[in-house]
C-alpha cells in the first residue's frame, strides 16, 4: 500500500540557471576557505592534484545521477532512486542518509559563518556567539525555504553569482602577486599522501549532484538538470584549481602551515590588500557558507518529504503548505540541525557525513545498474551515462577505495555509520514494513534470472505516470499549437499535386524555407499510402533541414481527396514537419494525432461549420484520449 495521492504538487520554478546556482553553491564553502589548509599541510602543493583526481571522481556519480533525474525527476532524489531500484529496506537506508549526511554538511557550513563573521566583526571572536551567529543564519534560511522555492532559488542566484565574481576578482589580482618560489614547500611530494588527501577534500564535491533532491521543482528537468550539474561540475572545478593555485602562489610555505591554515583564502588576500583584503574574502566565505547552508536545507527537506509520501515517515513530514513548500520538514530538518550546530562535535560529524555521501553515490550507481538491467519499459530518461556500465564500475571502486583509507585513519565515523545503518534497518522492520509493499526493480532482473515471475506492472506503471508528469511541458505547447496553427477549409476538390503545392507554400512561408524543396519533400511522402491512418484521415510529416523548425497545418476537404485507387478519399489532413533539434516533439506530436483519430472522428471533422469547431473536435479528442 502507498502512500495517499496530494492534490498538492511541488511547483516547477527552478530554471537552468537556478539548478546551476543550487548545485555550486552546494560546492563552495568548506571545500575551498577551510580544507585547502588542511589539506596543504599533508599534501603541500599536491593537493592541486588531489583536488583534480577528487574532480575525476566525481564524474561517474554526476553521470549515474544526471540519468536517473531525467527518468524519475522526483523530490527526495537520491532516495527515490535507491528506493524504486532496490526496494524500500535501501531505500531507506538510501534515505536518512542523504537527509543527515545534508544536514551535518549544512549545519558545519553555518558554523563557517560565525567563524569567518570573526574577520568581519572581532567582537564576535567566542565559540557561544559564534554557534548563537550559525543558528541565527540557520532560523533565516528555513524563513527562505517555508516561503517557497522560487524565493530560495532567486537567493541562490544572487549568493553564487556574487561569490563567483569575488573569486574570480581574487584569482586575476593574485596574478600581479603570483611567485612561483612559494611552491618549494618544506613538504615533499608523496603520492601516498597525494591520494590520501582525496579522501579529506572529496566532500569538497558531495554537494554538487543534491540538486536531483528538488528535481521535481525544475523546470524541464530532462534537459536543465543534467546541463546545470555538468555546467557547475566544469565552472566550479576550474575554480577550485584556479584559487589555489593562486593562493599558494601568493602565500609563503610556512603562513600555510601556521595558525591562519583554516583560512587560507583569507590569508592569501590580506598578503595582497593587508587586512582589506582579508575581510573581503571574509565576507566571500561567509557567502560560500550562506550558500552551502541554503542550498542543503532547500534539499535535505525534500528528503524526508518523499519518505512521507512513501509512508516510511509519519504522513505529516510530506504535507505541502499554501505556498507549496514541505514545511514540516524543512522545520524538523532546521531544528535538527540547530541541535547539531549547539551540541554536537562538527568536524568529526562531517567525517561521517563523508563517508556516508561515499556510500549514497556507491549506491547511486548500483541503482542505474539495476534500473538498465531491469529492462522495465518506461525506465526512459532523456540522458543516458555514455561508457556504461565500465564509468560506474570505476567510480565505484574509486569511491570504495576512499572509504577504506578514511576508515583505516580514523574509526570513529566508521561506528556512527554502522550504528546508523543499524537504526535504519530497525526502523524499516518496526515502522514501515507492515505499512507498505512496493514492487521494485531489482525484482525484475532476479525474476528474468530465476524464470519464476514474482512481478505485475506497479514498477512500469509508476514510471509511465512520471513521464506523463515530466513531459507535461510538451503537452502544453502541442494545446498551445493547436489553437494556434493554420487550419485550411477546402469547398471544392483539388488535385493531390495542387494540393500539395498549396500545403508546400503555406509552410514555407510560416517558417521561412524555400518552396520547391519543401514541395518535392512533402510530395514524395505524401505517395505513400501509409500516410493514411485510419479511414478518411491522413497524416504527412517529414523532418526538414535547419533548426528550431516545427510546424502543423490541419486541412478539412468536403470533397475528398484521392490520394491514390486503392485508398478511400482522405477529407482530414493533418501535415506536420519539423527540424532534427524538434525530433522529440515531433514523435510526440504524431502519437497525440493518431490516438486522437477515433471510430467517430470522421463524422464530427466533417459536419463541423466552422474554423473554430474544428478546431475544437481536436482539442476536445485529444484531452479525451491522452492522459494529462
């Protein structure tokens, strides 16, 4: 049994530049002001390499995710994934972990904001006021979110684009400083090292691919999402190499190692403009920070929202306010994370938050596996991973590679996860076992292996309603050329080459192409006498050269046209051309004219008096035929 159905959708408000604001500024914060001086005191100047490969890393989970949005562009992301591939046991699992491993991110980057606040006001120099400055940004954020997404994506606009260019000011002033004899680090290079600090700078990452938790808010999902992950993977890498570079270029070796290493950037900028420039890279961490905390309560709130819906939480955590937003959980998730910032161990938390986001793309990546394997019908995303599955057998590898090294290194974190694995295990079996039964797709390949079926349509059928729901775009714009494109009303009979020069002008002139070429194309298509779908109704379609070319005209003859002796005449015509970049649409625009044709469509196309009825027989049938 599922979850009860909302009237209540989440709405589509985020567009490309949003999802790329969301996705970078869950990247910069602690992976570019804080763990640069850390790390540099393991690695030296390596960590430049290390930043690099963790880069690469990356790459399989952003392709793994990027497919999965576009298939099931749903609110809780990662868990949704997990949960419809391996079932609701790891989908659970898959759950709480992409929730607290956000939220412990999250709440460590507000605590940056009242560290860094230090720079900009040295009053603020107390553990109590600077945990009390994390809370205060803590409650705004949550304010920002329960008031709608629309408003917390257009603050993700101004807060990233705003920090960008601070950096990239950084980046171009630290070239007239640069010396390449800051590079000659008392710490030699070591590749053991080298590779070890991947591990420490990898979360520097982690945030990039959480825009998929609030796929379902963005605008046409199949193609902003996985343009907008990749936009900020490339934008945001180049960034992170570029700034330290610089930094180490204009610091001295042993600054890097002294007591300012939590701040390097900082550091770097007050070597240039003395303390100026040390309070303006203050305020462009905080900014980073701000951007961090944002991005992941807009996200970790989505989380337990579609657990809700999937009742593996209390109903209550899915319900939407009057704006639209999942108020309960961005709430509960705000307090937990206030818990966190005033009670709780950050650093070492963050550790475990880590590990845990590791494991989520490990898991992330089993689950495009399993989805591609399962063969289930309408699994049809709108990207495809290239290289498959060799791109996700190495990422997963890599990524159980990192893991084991932090382990080894510290086994603190490596017990919360278990304990945290165990905690939700139990609460699968004792709260939501008995409440819910899903089919999934993992059900589907074991059932192909063992030849006994165990499986209906429920996998197949959920995702169909998801495609109807992602390609809803396309639906509006086919209604909204319907109502609008040429509709010709022919009294008298016309010969078929006449009528096709009539056809061949009418287009060319709506869309700008030569005639004659048109003609001969929509002539020879129209010889075939496949055109004809259905008794008296014809369809002649043609993909044309050029791009962002599409266009229908809908054509009655009361006469009749005879195509040719073997076919009745044809008294409907439907002519449909479109460019290669229009192919998508006008597949779907071909499908929706063929289930409008019914057993009685004929009747009504020709007893209708006027453009306008027409029109409307056409309307009315498609909305009666397709699903909406």
């Amino acid at each position: 049994m599922g979850a009860e159905k909302s009237d209540k959708k989440l709405k589509r408000e985020l567009g490309l530049l949003s999802i790329f604001c969301v996705a970078s500024g869950a990247m910069i914060s602690s992976g570019l002001f804080v763990l640069p001086g850390l790390a540099y005191s393991k690695a030296g100047p390596a960590i430049i390499i290390s930043y690099a490969i963790a880069s690469l890393l990356i790459v399989p989970a952003v392709l793994s995710k990027a497919e999965l949005a576009t298939a099931m562009p749903k609110a809780g992301g990662t868990y949704f994934f997990i949960d419809r591939s391996m079932g609701p046991l790891m989908g659970t699992i898959g759950g709480f972990a992409a929730w607290f491993s956000l939220a412990f991110k999250s709440a460590f980057a507000l605590v940056g904001i009242g560290i860094f606040s230090v720079l900009v006001s040295p009053i603020l120099d107390n553990d109590l006021l600077t945990k009390l400055v994390a809370v205060f940004f803590c409650i705004i954020f949550a304010i920002i979110n329960i008031r709608g997404v629309k408003h917390s994506g257009k603050t993700q606009i101004l807060i990233v684009l705003g920090l960008i260019s601070l950096l990239i000011f950084y980046i171009i002033a630290g070239l007239f400083f640069f010396k390449l004899s800051n590079f000659e680090s008392p710490i030699s290079f070591s590749l053991t090292s080298t590779l070890s600090t991947v591990g420490l700078i990898f979360v520097s990452y982690g945030g990039l691919t959480k825009v998929c938790s609030v796929a379902e808010e963005c605008k046409n999902p199949g193609r902003n999402i996985p343009i907008g992950m990749f936009l900020s993977w490339g934008a945001i890498s180049l960034l992170y190499i570029a700034v330290i570079v610089i930094t180490i270029g204009i610091t001295r070796p042993g600054q890097m190692l002294g007591l300012e290493k939590l701040r390097p950037i900082s550091l770097g900028a007050s070597n240039m403009f003395g303390p100026i420039g040390a309070a303006l890279m203050g305020i462009a961490a905080i900014l980073a920070f701000v951007s961090t905390a944002n991005a992941g309560i807009l996200a970790a709130s989505r989380d337990p929202m579609a657990m809700g819906k999937d009742q593996l939480l209390p109903n209550v955590f899915a319900k939407l306010s009057t704006r639209g937003t999942p108020i309960f959980s961005i709430i509960f998730t705000t307090c937990f994370m206030i818990f966190i910032i005033l009670f709780l161990d950050i650093e070492r938390l963050v550790k475990t938050a880590s590990i845990l986001k590791m494991i989520l793309f490990i898991l992330v990546m089993i689950s495009l596996i399993v989805m591609r394997e399962s063969k289930i019908r309408n699994y049809r995303p709108k990207f495809k991973s290239p290289f498959y599955p060799w791109v996700q057998i190495f990422g997963i590898i890599g990524l159980v590679f990192i893991v084991v090294e932090m382990s080894l290194k510290d086994h603190y974190p490596v017990f919360i996860v278990v304990g945290f694995f165990c905690f939700s295990g139990l609460w699968y079996l004792f709260f939501a076992r008995d409440k819910i039964w899903r089919e999934y797709s993992l059900l589907h390949i074991v059932e192909r292996v063992t030849g006994q079926k165990s499986t209906g349509h429920l996998v197949d059928e959920e995702l169909r309603e998801i495609l109807i729901e992602r390609d809803s775009l396309k639906e509006k714009r086919f209604e909204k050329l319907i109502k609008e494109c040429e509709i010709i009303d022919l009294y008298k009979y016309i010969r078929p080459d006449k009528f096709t020069k009539l056809i061949a002008s009418k287009l060319a002139e709506r869309l700008k192409l030569n005639h004659k070429k048109l003609y001969k194309l929509l002539l020879k298509r129209e010889k075939d006498s496949n055109v004809v779908i259905h008794p008296g109704v014809a369809i002649v379609s043609h993909i044309i050269k050029g791009r962002d070319k599409f266009d229908m005209i809908f054509v009655r003859s009361r006469m009749g046209i005879i195509l040719s002796d073997d076919v009745d005449p044809v008294h409907a015509f439907f002519i449909i051309v479109a460019s290669p970049d229009k192919k998508s649409f006008y597949l779907h625009s071909l499908m929706w004219i063929i289930q409008i044709v019914t057993e009685d469509f004929e009747k009504k196309w020709i007893a209708a008096k006027t453009d306008e009825e027409l029109r409307e027989i056409i309307l009315k049938s498609w909305k009666k035929n397709v699903s909406i």
